[in-house]
C-alpha cells in the first residue's frame, strides 16, 4: 500500500507538518522510520525563510499589515 519514502501536510495555519506514519484498513505503515525526512526539511526551511524575509518573495505574498495604504 505505502511506496512514499515521506509525506507532509501544509496549510495556512499548520505550515508544515511531517507525516510519521499512514494507517490504512487497521495495518500502520511508518514513514522513514517515524522521522522528519529531507524534502519535508527543505520544504519547511523554504517556507520559514520567506516568511522570515530571509528569501526573496517572487509572488508578492508578505505584506505589512501596518502598512499605511
């Protein structure tokens, strides 16, 4: 049932989250031993840089929200 080496979930309020295990018609499938893989490491770190203006921001999607407009 389970091929993927890692997974992660991502959304608004979350960020990302590494995924340690699948359960799927009672029998539990680990992922990378329980532990945070690379691309989730890369994805995360990504995602924090931007946030954290410490990357360009290509799509304009920071803003000030104190800004005068």
């Amino acid at each position: 049932m389970c091929a993927a080496a890692e997974a992660f979930c991502s959304g608004t309020g979350a960020s990302v989250t590494p995924v340690g295990s699948v359960t799927h018609e009672g029998k539990r499938y680990m992922l990378n031993d329980g532990k945070v893989g690379d691309v989730t490491k890369e994805v995360t770190k990504a995602l924090l840089d931007l946030q954290m203006e410490r990357s360009p921001d290509p799509y304009g999607w920071l803003f000030d929200p104190f800004a005068k407009v």
